[in-house]
C-alpha cells in the first residue's frame, strides 16, 4: 500500500512542475507582448502604408471604368509576380542581420548590406527582361481585350520601379534588423500621399497634365517607389553622421556572402513567387469571365491583402526577434516571441474575418459604385472571411521561421498547399462545377487553412529543437 501512494505522490510533484513551467511561460509571453509590438506597430503601419498605394490605385481607376481596374489588377499581380524574386532573395537580411546585430557584430551588419546592394545591380534588368517578357503573355492568354489594352502600358509604367524597389527592400530589412523601424514606417507612410497627388496628376489630368487612366496610376507608383528608396538613403546617410558605421565599412565584393544570401533568400522567394503566382493566375483565370467578375475580384482580393499586411508586420517583427534571441543564445527568447506573434497574427485576422462577414457592402462600396460588382464582391468577402485566421498563422509563422534560418519549410508548404491542393480544386469548381469566381477562391481558402496549420506546427518542433 505504500508504494502507490509513493507513485502517487510523484504523480502530483511532477503536474506541480509542469503547472508551474507551464504558468511560468505565460507570464513570460505575456511579457514579450510589448517590446513585440513596440517593433511591430510601426511595421504593420508600413506595410499598410504599403497596401494603400495599391489600394489607392484601384480606387482612383475605380472612378474611370472597370477594365481599368482588371488592368490595374491584372499588371501589378504580374509586376509582383516577377519581383517578388528579387525581393525575396532580399529577405535573407532578416535572418543574417538580426542574428548579427543579436550577438552584438554590427559590423557583420553592415557586410550584409553591402553584399545585398551588390546583389541588386544584376538583379534589377534580369527582372525588368522578365517583366517585359510577361506583357507578351496578357493577350494569348484570353484575357479580355480591352483589359490587355489597358494593363501593358500600366505594366510598362511599374517596370521602371524595379531597382529603386530592390535598393529600398534591402536597406529596409537592413535597418528593421537593427531594431531602426521608425524610418521605415515614415518612408511608406509618406509615400502615400505621393502617389495620391501622382495619380491626381496622371490619372485624372489635372496641372495641364493628359489623363492617362490606368498608366496614369502605374507611373505614379513608380514615383512612390523612387521616394520611399530617397527616404532610406537620406535616413542613412543621417545616421552615419551619428556613428552608424556603415561607411567605415569594407566595401569589398564577397562572393561567399552574397551566396550564402542567395542560398537563404532564394527559397523565401520562391515562396513568395509560389504565393503570388497562383493569385497571379486565378486573376488571369477570372479575367476570361465578364469584367465585373475581375472587378470584384480585384476589390476583394485588395482588401484581403490589406488586412494581411498586419500579419506580415508582425510576421518582420516576429523574423528579427526570433533571429535576434538566436544570436544572443536565448532560445526561450526565441521561443516567446515567436508564439507572442503567432497569437497575435491569428487574434487581429479573425477580427478582420468578422468584418468582412458583417459588412461586406461597404467594403466593396469603398472601391465602387457599381452595383453588380458590390453584390459579386460580397460574395468573394464570405470566401475570405473564412481563411483570414488561417492566413494570419501561416504570415508570422512564417517570419518566425524565417528568424530561425528555415526559409525552406514555408516554400514547400506553400507550393504544395497552393499548386497541388488549391488551384486545381478551384479551376474545377470554378469552370466544371459552374461555381465562377467563388469557385476559385473557395480552392485558394483551403490551400490557406492547410498551409496555416502546417506552419503553425513546423513552428512548434522549431520550438522543440531550439
């Protein structure tokens, strides 16, 4: 009789302990919430700062015709689709400098920098080839043709984006690495009310200017673009006034380094490519139905998008503290934060999901007065309501990962999740069920709610192994 009560005993001393961990790490994530958000608030202002230029776009050609707003669609999903690479490879940054500056080596900071800049001269026309290569694709594809009428001047306009786009990506992972944000969120922020003005200018033709319509809104992307790439360079060379250090620099060519940012960047960009093809093609897709159809899609697909710009700021916020923890050798660090950032990713999109559920009309009224098109875009909205929580697991799960060093996991995930299981399943219920546009998103949201759980749990073993 004795040893039982023993077991027992040893039973209850262990639940104490693991009680005790358990509550032990609440309070510690609890903690990590604000130095978390003291990150991340000014990055998801920026990156809806960066999602309102586009929104801003769709909604000024809104006023001009809807063939305006597919080509306004339909040429920056294939301007993305193709700069996403370089963009991608970029976000090496957020692994190498984070780490770097976590264990207190700004001067391998600064390396990292240089190589990146390095890295874009080839980049830029190798993606501007690519782009102009993709305009030749709009007319066979059968998209309707008074959209490719509108949408390869539009995509002519962005081209020349390209390389101010590319300085910009490298010197802001560069700068949100070292826990210098602020300047980031002025950047596009600001910038906003540029390419407002532009589109003023060139879409409508006011101060003497033609109306360009749609090409309008591209070449005063394109000054945005170039503006918030001046801000950064300002904000540096300031900073280097103050002892950042950068100029001191060697500025030699390091092969090995720029390889090993290849080697880290290249499977984060082909997640992003992976992501942003599959919505590039439903757009083509949907674009052989009536315009109203692109229309609404565009309007929902924009206003998923911005949403999702909270889970990606969070997403950055969550790759440099993670990265950050691993560099100083905190692997609880690493650990809180990520789990800090997943809960609030998943929190904020189901918020979102709500909305798009409970209003759908005026969100689609945002961007049109057509009715038809408000009507098809409520019902996209129902769609996207459903995997908004989905999409916010799978964003910060994914800059999590990305601070970790595992930049592969995603890639596979996404393609897999997109290629394989979404986009099939949509074409189908899209054209063969009779479903139309709904049909298509109805495949991408499950592709979402399978990529978030994955990622969510690739996360939980990198928390187990770290």
């Amino acid at each position: 009789m004795v040893k039982p009560r023993k077991a027992s005993s040893e039973t209850s001393r262990i639940r104490r302990v693991y009680y005790a961990g358990k509550m032990a790490f609440r309070g510690q994530l609890r903690k990590e919430f604000r130095p978390l958000l003291e990150l991340a608030v000014p990055l998801v202002l920026g990156e809806l700062g960066w999602m309102a230029m586009s929104l801003v776009d769709t909604i000024m050609v809104g006023r001009v015709s809807k063939e305006a707003i597919g080509a306004v669609s339909l040429g920056s999903m294939l301007f993305h689709a193709v700069a996403v690479v370089g963009i991608g490879v970029l976000l090496a940054l957020d692994t190498l400098v984070s780490q770097s500056y976590g264990a207190g080596d700004t001067e391998d900071c600064h390396h990292s920098l240089i190589q990146a800049l390095y890295l874009c001269l080839p980049l830029a026309p190798l993606l501007m080839a690519l782009q102009w290569s993709a305009s030749l694709l709009l007319a066979p594809s059968g998209v309707h043709p008074a959209v490719v009428a509108e949408a390869i001047p539009y995509l002519m306009a962005l081209l020349w984006s390209t390389f101010p786009l590319l300085l910009y990506t490298a010197m802001r992972r560069y700068l949100q690495g070292m826990n210098l944000v602020k300047p980031v969120m002025f950047s596009l922020v600001s910038a906003n009310l540029v390419n407002a003005g532009a589109n003023w200018v060139f879409v409508f033709g006011n101060l003497g200017f033609p109306a360009y319509g749609a090409t309008g809104a591209g070449w005063a992307t394109c000054i945005s673009r170039i503006y918030m790439s001046l801000v950064l360079v300002a904000y540096i060379y300031w900073k280097e006034r103050h002892g950042l250090g950068l100029m001191r620099a060697n500025w030699r060519l390091d092969l090995p380094r720029i390889r090993r940012l290849v080697t880290l960047g290249l499977p984060a960009a082909m997640q992003i490519v992976v992501e942003v093809g599959v919505f590039a093609l439903a757009t083509v897709l949907i674009g052989r139905l009536e315009p109203r159809f692109l229309a609404a899609h565009q309007i929902a697909l924009s206003a998923a998008s911005f949403t999702f710009m909270v889970p990606l700021g969070l997403g950055a916020a969550a790759a440099v503290r993670v990265g950050q923890a691993i560099g100083r050798k905190d692997s609880e660090g690493a650990n809180r934060a990520g789990w800090a950032a997943i809960i609030l990713g998943g929190a904020t999109m189901s918020w979102f999901g709500l909305i798009f559920v409970l209003a759908p009309g005026w969100v689609a009224g945002i961007f049109t007065t057509d009715p038809d098109v408000i009507t098809t875009t409520g019902s996209l909205l129902a769609v996207a309501a459903v995997f908004q929580l989905f999409d916010g697991l799978q964003g910060v799960a994914t800059g999590a990962l990305r601070g970790a060093g595992d930049t592969r996991t995603p890639a596979v995930s996404h393609l897999i999740g997109y290629w394989v299981v979404g986009l099939p399943l949509g074409y189908y219920l899209c054209f063969s069920v009779g479903w139309g546009a709904v049909g298509l998103w109805a495949g991408l949201c499950l592709s979402l709610v399978v990529i978030g759980l994955v990622l969510t749990g690739a996360w939980w073993r990198v928390t187990k192994r770290l």
